[in-house]
C-alpha cells in the first residue's frame, strides 16, 4: 500500500544570498509539490516585474485545482503594493498553490526589511541560504556534498579540495560529487591532488599560476596544452586577470594574517596565503604593466585582436618579463 503523498507547506521563504543554495531549495519545493501533484508547474518572477493583478491571478484557484510552484525572486526589492498583496493571499492561501519567497535578509524600503518577519509570523517555512563566507562553513559544505552523494572525505581531503578548487559553492560540489566517483567512495588528500592536476591543465588556471611566478617555459606549456584541449580564450584570460588582480590586493593591502584580511579583502584566507607567495618579486612597475596586459588581454580574446591564440601567448610571455620590474 502506498502512503498517501505530503502536503507541502503553502508559504515557504528563502531566506539568504548564497545561489546554489537558492537553487536547491526552489528545486526542493517543487519536488515536494510534485509529490503531491506530479502535473505541478513552477513559475519564477522577479518581484520588480509583478503588479498586484498579476500576483493575484497567479494565485487565483484554477479550474482543475492543478498544482502550481510560485517563486517571487528578489523580494528584498519588493514595494509596498506587492507586500501588501502578498500578505493579504498568505493570509488565505489557495489550496494546490505553494507560494516561494526569495528574499536576502536585506532591502531599503520599509516594506521590503518588514516582510521576512511577516512571513514568518503567517507561518511560513523558512529556508536559510546564508553566503558561506567562514571556513569552517566552507568546510563543513564540502563534507556534506560528499556525504549527500554516498561518500566520505577526511580533513586533510577537505582542506585540499578548498585549497585546490577555490571558494565557489557551484564548482565544490561538482568537483566532491566527481571525487566520490572516481575514487569508489572514499576521499582523501592524494585523490583530490589527482584530480585538480587533471583540472589544472584545462581551466587555464596552471596557466596563470606559471605565468605570475615568471616560469616562461612552464607557463607556454601549460598554455598550449589547454589550448590542444579547447580551453575557451575567455577562460584563460579571465584566470590571468584574476590572479594578477589578486596579487595587486594582497600587495597593496600588506603583510598580515590570512584569516585576518579575508572580510577586509573579500577573498578567502587560501586565495590571500597563495597571493601572499606569489607576490615576492612583483615591483610597483611591473604590477602595473601586468595590470595593462591583462586590461588589454580582456578586449583582444572578446575580438579585439585577429588571432586570441597569439594574443594569449604574447600577454603570458609580457607578465613573465612583467615580474622583475621594479
């Protein structure tokens, strides 16, 4: 006998910042909503694009009382109308509907910083997707993205794959999920060392990282090894800029504790320790013509220069002379 399908709750809110986790609890209200309805639609507006007919004949019961997943994006920039029609509904819900509410926290008027409370005093389920901006966060996602997938990782596997992949939810949890299968199930330091060497040499990041150090040979090699792997040009000079630009902040904000200067820098502790090695050698000079080369890289591979191979390969050989400038 089967059991009876849940009704989802009618008002949920997502509450937070962080768009992975945005993502997964949309999906996740539409699943519920499927469960209980498998003809249930979902329909996404931004709140800047909803007057209050429109939100109330998105709301209206439909003849067949089919179901229905209404997400409001952006409430944070919500008016008074919309907030007031969307209250008035939340006070005497249509069955079938289950209304979505994505708002950060924040928002300028009035309306807009009083509607999470008010959502929460009509009962709403409320969903945080808080911007993981501490380590231990950080962290503590990366185990969870293992385990949600039937793996395990030990902390010397985490600290790697944080320290090999970066801050970015999206790009962790497919690099967790691809771990868990290629190593069986079990994570650790080496499996992950394996496959960001696999990454390195097509995300154009071993690229750039060669190139600031001021290793021609290695940096050209890794260069022509992601362009016989049809690396996008875009993809290379954007992770140039990226570490040029990450030098430049660090340099200029000075020695310090990684942990310390990440909230002032806007960049996780990892990303400043490597900038932090990276920097020895960079001169005020040569900083700013590396800063030129990668300004001007960014218009030739987005079709400035007739050939974006031969602009890539002259811009690495320009920052590699760049780093003993002074």
């Amino acid at each position: 006998m089967t059991a009876p399908a849940t009704t989802p709750p009618p008002l949920q809110l997502v509450l937070g910042e962080e768009e992975l986790l945005i993502e997964r609890a949309v999906r996740s209200a539409l699943d519920a909503a499927r469960l209980a309805d498998s003809t249930a639609d979902l329909t996404r507006v931004k709140v800047s694009e909803l007057t209050a007919p429109v939100l109330a004949e998105m709301v209206s019961p439909s003849l067949f009382s089919e179901g229905r997943v209404i997400v409001i994006e952006a409430a944070q920039d919500i008016s008074q109308e919309i907030a007031d029609a969307v209250l008035a509904y939340v006070a005497n819900p249509a069955d079938g509907i289950v209304l979505v509410v994505v708002h950060t926290g924040g928002g300028r008027s009035k309306a807009a910083k009083a509607l999470p409370g008010a959502l929460r005093k009509a009962g709403a389920l409320i969903v945080e997707c808080p911007k993981l901006t501490k380590p231990a966060e950080r962290e503590s996602f990366v185990r969870n993205e293992v385990r949600r997938v039937g793996g395990r990782i030990d902390a010397a596997g985490v600290a790697a794959l944080i320290d090999t992949v970066g801050s970015d939810l999206r790009e962790l949890s497919s690099a967790a999920t691809q771990l868990v299968s290629d190593s069986g199930g079990s994570v650790d330091e080496a499996a992950v060392r394996r496959y960001h060497h696999g990454r390195a040499d097509v995300t154009g990041f071993a690229v750039a990282e060669k190139a600031v150090a001021g290793d021609r040979a290695a940096a050209l090699e890794s260069l022509r090894w992601a362009m016989q792997l049809g690396v996008p040009h875009v993809l290379v000079a954007d992770a140039l800029a990226d570490a040029v630009r990450t030098i430049a902040r660090v340099s200029a904000a000075g020695r310090g504790n990684p942990n310390q200067m990440a909230a002032d820098l806007g960049m996780p502790p990892w990303k400043i320790r490597k900038a932090q090695g990276q920097m020895r050698g960079w001169g005020p000079d040569g900083m700013a013509d590396a800063m030129r080369i990668v300004a001007r890289l960014n218009a030739e591979v987005k079709g400035a220069a007739a050939d974006a191979g031969y602009a890539l390969e002259r811009a690495v050989l320009q920052l590699v002379d760049a780093k003993g400038e002074h």
